[in-house]
C-alpha cells in the first residue's frame, strides 16, 4: 500500500511536487505489486507476473522557484518566478510591483543564474539585505531571507 | 567610485561540493575585488575558473587581472589553469612578488602546469603573464595603495590591504593569530571569554577597515586539536576586528569538514563575541555568489 504522509498532502506545493499524472502512474504500480506477492506455486513457469512489471520511466519533475512575501504591502503572497529577467519596485511599470514608498521605483532585477536567480541591487536607496547582509549582488539559495524597505521575501528554490 | 567585492571560491584546505555545502559553496578560496576599472584578484583557488567564465561574459574588449596571492597552497592556486582568460593573448595576468624582484609566486604557478600535474604547460598560455612585485610593501597601482603583511602559516603567506579614497578593504587568509598571541596557550584556555592581545602591527595594518575577510576556520572548541596547522580560531579574528575597528568581518576560509549550519553557528558564536565587547562589528560568513559594494 502506498500512503503519501499526511503533512505532504498537506502541503500547498504538493501538487507541484508531484505531477498527478506520476502519481497516478505510482499508484498503478504499487497495486500491480501486490500480484506476485500472493504466493504462487513454482511449477508455474517462467512467466510470471513479476517479470511483466515495466520499468518506470524518469519523470520530469519541476517546481517554480518562489519569493514568499511574508512582510510589506501585499503581503502574505505567493511570486512565482519565471522568464530571464524580472524587475522589482515600487514602480507599476516593474515586473513585481510592491506599492511601498520604502522601496526604489526600480530596486532589485532578478536575473536567471545557474538553475536558481541572482539578485542584483539597482542603486536603490534602501538597498538589498540578504540574510541581514547589505549585498551589491547575490546568488540565491533555497530559505534565503531578502529585505528591500519594508518588505520581506523567503526564497524557496524550486527545480 | 566604490569598490565592488565578490567571492568566488569561500572554502579552505579543498573543494568541497555537495548538498551540506550549497550554501556557502564549496570552491576554494578565490576573491575578486574591483575598483573603477581595475580587477584584483585575490588567490586563485577553484573559485577562479568560475570567475574567469564570468569575466568573458562581461563586455570587455580585454582583460587585466592583478594577482594577489596569500601563498601557494594548493586551495590558493589549483584554479589558476582552468582561468580561461589566461589563453587569450589580448589578456594580461600580473602576478605580484611581496617584495623587489621577488618572482616566486610566478615561477611556482609555472610548477604546477609542469606534464607530470597537468596536461597545458605555463608557455602555451597565451595571455601576458607577467612577474611583478609589490615593491617593499607597498605599491599604488592604478590609484589603488595595496599593502601586504606577512602571517603566520606553514610556509609563510600574506595578507593585502587595498585602499582608495577612504575606503579600505583587507583580505587576510591562512593566519593562525593565535600563535602570535601575547598569552600562552594554557592562559588562553583558562578564560576563553577574554579578549586576546592580538599584535600591534596586524591591529594596525587592518585598523579602520571597511571590510576584512580573514580565515576563521576553527571553534574555539575544534582549535586545541589543530595548533600549527595554520588557521586561527574564529573568535581571535573576531577580537582582532574589534581592537582595529572593522566595520564588517566576512569569515572566510570555511573548514572543510563545516556544513553550512556549523558555518552559521559560527556566525552567531562570532556575533555574540563581538556584542560582549560592546563593538558594532557586523560579522557574516563568505559565501559563494555573494557581492559587497563598499563607498
Ligand atoms: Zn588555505
Ligand atoms: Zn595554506
């Protein structure tokens, strides 16, 4: 029998941990197992259901990488992020707008780095702590912490 | 003009990939320290090859890197081959002797592409790979007074002050303070709490920095088992920031048997050390990707 522990289920990403279709595909083998389990006398020959099993196939498996906005205007709330490059501020011209007089029309760009993002600071006046580090740049990593002004991010390093 | 500091290679002793690491990266010690135009490069430890593909990203027409090696330790030079700038013959690499006419650091970097290490010998690299010194001490280059002080460490290595217009950063790695200590061993140990009499003439050569980054391998706690292995306990370089007046310490030269959550236990010992002597010292530990811009 196959349980998915119930804090997973829980989980909001959970239905991006695992796509439904694996599931389902995880679920169909788990119940196929069961058969040659149940005993089976040995004169049965070569053919037996074990040797039916297919392989599963590598999955592709993805999930967005995520700023989680826990403090600042617009806060709680969930930024998936995506494309090359993204522009963060106070102006509504930006990518991801964040409507504080704390933060710099343009503040930070995101910019796509080795599989996760690199923040840049864009001369803002309020600057980009990292982890209570005032950094020109950064590379992030998954549980960083970044504050611009008022507003506070938990980065969750997707795949 | 600021002066803009990104490290490239945090680790000590040897690379250390994997999950455990992530954070604060796993390449050996490499910095790269940019004022106007001019690069310096602090060591070339495996974080240097990662550098040098960054640098041919960056629109520049040619390349020139001033060199500043601490010593020749392995994690201080096994980068310098996969630099690919070095094959590019527009490009030049000055590599600087501590003192007039000293032209070790260039023939030992030569050493290490001999056959029998690696299959590119030194003359095939194409770029201007010049030997060059730092005169008695002291050199302006490019505006920029750097200074170097010699430290405790197997062998003998340096560490480099660079200043320009009131700001000044010093990076100083691979120095076990703690044998320079005014107090023995055994005085040390009975009060680990109090402040430890660091040298006058290191307190002075870092006095006032804007940013130090300075080996700070050990605990206080691992430090007993390590004495003349060439590293400091992390809470002496804490006690040497102080007494000069740092503003920000980035611990550097991250052991290789630390994760990144020891790393961060060491932040905290290191903070809290800094708060008992009532100093506004900020103090983080290196980590790969990450940029300091200093004005
Ligand atoms: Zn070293
Ligand atoms: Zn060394």
């Amino acid at each position: 029998m196959l349980r998915w522990p119930s804090p997973f289920r829980q989980s909001a990403l959970a239905s991006q941990c695992v796509p439904r279709y694996a599931r389902t595909e995880l679920l169909r083998i788990a119940r196929h197992q069961k058969t040659p389990m149940s005993h089976e006398p040995e004169q049965s020959g070569w053919h037996t259901e074990e040797a039916e099993i297919p392989l599963l196939q590598a999955m592709p498996f993805s999930r967005p990488h995520v700023l989680q906005q826990i403090r600042g205007p617009g806060s709680p709330a969930i930024l998936e992020l995506s494309g090359e490059s993204l522009v963060l501020g106070r102006s509504p011209e930006t990518d991801i707008h964040i409507p504080s007089p704390s933060l710099s029309r343009t503040h930070m760009r995101l910019e796509r780095y080795q599989g996760t993002y690199r923040v840049i600071d864009l001369d803002s006046s309020n600057g980009v702590y990292l982890n209570e580090i005032r950094v020109h740049s950064a590379v992030l990593r998954d549980g960083d912490t970044l504050q611009l002004g008022n507003a506070v991010f938990i980065y969750h390093e997707g795949k | 003009m600021a002066f803009f500091v990104r490290f490239w290679g945090t680790r000590g002793s040897i690379p250390t990939p994997g999950r455990t690491t992530n954070k604060y990266g796993g390449n050996t010690s490499c910095v790269e320290i940019r004022v106007d135009d001019t690069l310096f490069v602090c060591d070339g430890g495996t974080g240097l090859r990662e550098l040098g593909v960054d640098l041919l990203r960056r629109d520049m027409p040619n390349i020139t890197a001033h060199f500043l090696f601490s010593h020749m330790h392995w994690d201080h030079i096994q980068g310098f081959p996969f630099f690919t700038p070095a094959y590019i013959p527009v490009n030049t690499c000055n590599i600087y002797g501590t003192s007039a006419g000293d032209h070790r650091f260039h023939s030992l970097l030569s050493g290490q592409m001999r056959s029998d290490y690696f299959p590119v010998d030194f003359s095939e690299l194409r770029s201007h790979i010049l030997a060059t010194d730092l005169d008695d001490g002291k050199r302006p280059i490019d505006g920029v007074r750097v200074r170097w002080f010699e430290q405790r460490h197997p062998g003998s290595s340096y560490a480099y002050s660079l200043e320009k217009n009131g700001v000044k950063v010093v990076y100083a790695t691979d120095n076990e303070i703690d044998l320079t200590l005014a107090k023995t061993f055994d005085e040390i140990q009975s009060d680990l709490e109090k402040q430890r009499e660091v040298p006058e003439t290191l307190v002075e050569f870092v006095r006032g920095a804007d940013l130090l980054i300075a080996d700070a391998q050990y605990t206080d706690l691992e430090y007993p088992k390590h004495v003349g292995w060439g590293h400091p306990r992390a809470t002496t370089v804490v006690d040497l920031a102080v007494l000069a007046g740092v503003k920000q310490l980035a611990l550097f030269h991250h052991d290789p048997m630390h994760s990144d959550a020891d790393v961060e236990a060491i932040v905290q010992q290191c903070r809290a050390r800094a708060r008992l002597f009532g100093s506004p010292l900020f103090t983080f530990a290196a980590r790969e990707g990450l940029e300091l811009k200093l004005e």
